[in-house]
C-alpha cells in the first residue's frame, strides 16, 4: 500500500517537473546536500531496488520535495551502483 501512496505522491510531483523529460521518463534529484538531476525510465518504478530509493525519499521529504521534482535523499554513487543494476 506505501508503494501506491508513493506512485501517487510522484506522479502528483512529476506532473510539475518532467516538462524537460521524455515521454516515458522521469527527472529525479540526487543526493545529499548537492542535488545532480537524472533522468531515469519509468520502468525502474517496478524494482524493488528502486522502490527502495522511493521509500527512503517518501521518509525524508513526504511528498514535499524542495527541488519541485522527485528527489532521492542518497549518495549519487549510491544510485548510480543501484540503477546500473536495472534494465
């Protein structure tokens, strides 16, 4: 049921923030105290890994996010490490 919330939670921030992001991606905001922006498939929203990321973000910030996009409180290395792993 968190995963729906948060589903809902992104596509709310998402309809905001993915004006520079191609159909069938999304621009996410990465890491700790300076934000790198990625744009990533919507696919990895059906990993576990990443819906892991998406928990720890919904934890941090709710479905408040300061970037005015979806952000993911993790070192950049961190989510490079697990979206390198998904295809």
């Amino acid at each position: 049921m968190a995963f729906v919330r948060s589903l809902l939670g992104a596509k709310k921030i998402l309809s905001r923030s993915t004006a520079a992001a191609p159909k069938g991606f999304l621009a996410v905001y990465v890491g700790e105290s300076q934000k790198k922006r990625f744009v990533v498939p919507i696919s990895y929203l059906n990993q576990p890994s990443f819906q892991a990321l998406l928990s720890k973000s919904e934890e941090e910030f709710g479905f408040d996010h300061p970037m005015g996009g979806l952000t993911i409180p993790c070192p950049e290395d961190t989510f490079i490490t697990v979206t390198s792993r998904l295809q």
